[in-house]
C-alpha cells in the first residue's frame, strides 16, 4: 500500500511539473549581405504575447478576416545584443564568426545558469539571390524550456 501511494505521488508530481513547463525563444540574425553592410544582433523579448488575441479562425460558416492590428502585435520592450556581420570589404571574416560564437555562448550560458534549459535551435538562411539582389540573414532560433 506504501508502495503505491508512494507511487501515486510520483506520478501527480511529474505530470505537474510537465504541465508547469515555460518556453523562451531567443533568435539572432547574422548578416550575410556583402562588404558588412548588413545588421546582426540577437533578440530577446522581454514582454509576453498570447498569440490567441492576434488568432481568428476561419470556417465555411463565418470566414470574417483577422481584424487585429499589427501595432497590437509589436513588441516595445526588447534585448538587442550586437554582433558581427559575417562579410566586411574583404569578404567573409572568420574573426567576426568567432566573436558572435563567443557571444553566443554567453548567452545560452547565462540562460542556463538562470535555471533555463536548452531545449532546441533552429537555423535557416535566406541567401543572396543572384546578381543586384544583396541580402541575406542567417537566422537561429534557440529554444528555451523551464
């Protein structure tokens, strides 16, 4: 009987800790446009958004659009770490790679030492799309649980 109330509590405690779970986002975009003339930082929001206030839904019977306002949905308060952009004049810099790592890492550090847990992260990269175009990011988003 001990055994199964032991047992009991067990499993009451971990559903609730699965159900107290927080997440975080942090992206950061690093600039791959040519001769440094791109922006690279890492976002952080610092203020919470329920997406449900900026969600319609559509159905045959009521297909009314989303009247929410994007100005509603900015966030003002925000982190903006600078980092390095990947290209300056003389073409791709290594030494700017290695600085953003650097930066990086003290990120996810902190956010671990705060009681954060990496979770997963995410990258993709929208590159230059041939002669005139001149832009490109390579975006990272990493994914924070508690």
């Amino acid at each position: 009987m001990k055994k199964l109330l032991f047992i009991a509590i067990i499993a009451f405690a971990s559903t609730f800790e699965m159900n107290a779970q927080q997440f975080k986002v942090i992206t950061s975009v690093e600039s791959i446009v040519p001769n440094g003339l791109g922006r690279s930082r890492i976002v952080n929001a610092l203020e919470d958004k329920d997406y449900r206030e900026y969600t319609s839904v559509q159905t045959d019977d009521d297909n009314t659009r989303n009247k929410s306002k994007r100005g509603e949905i900015r966030v003002k308060n925000f982190e903006e770490t600078k980092l390095l952009n990947f290209y300056n004049i003389g073409g791709i810099r290594f030494q700017n790679i290695a600085a953003n790592d650097a930066l990086l890492t003290s990120m996810i550090n902190d956010m671990v030492a705060n009681g954060w847990e990496l979770a997963f992260v995410t990258s993709a990269v929208e590159s230059e799309g041939g002669k005139g175009d001149g832009k490109g990011i390579f975006i990272t988003r990493y994914i924070f649980k508690k």
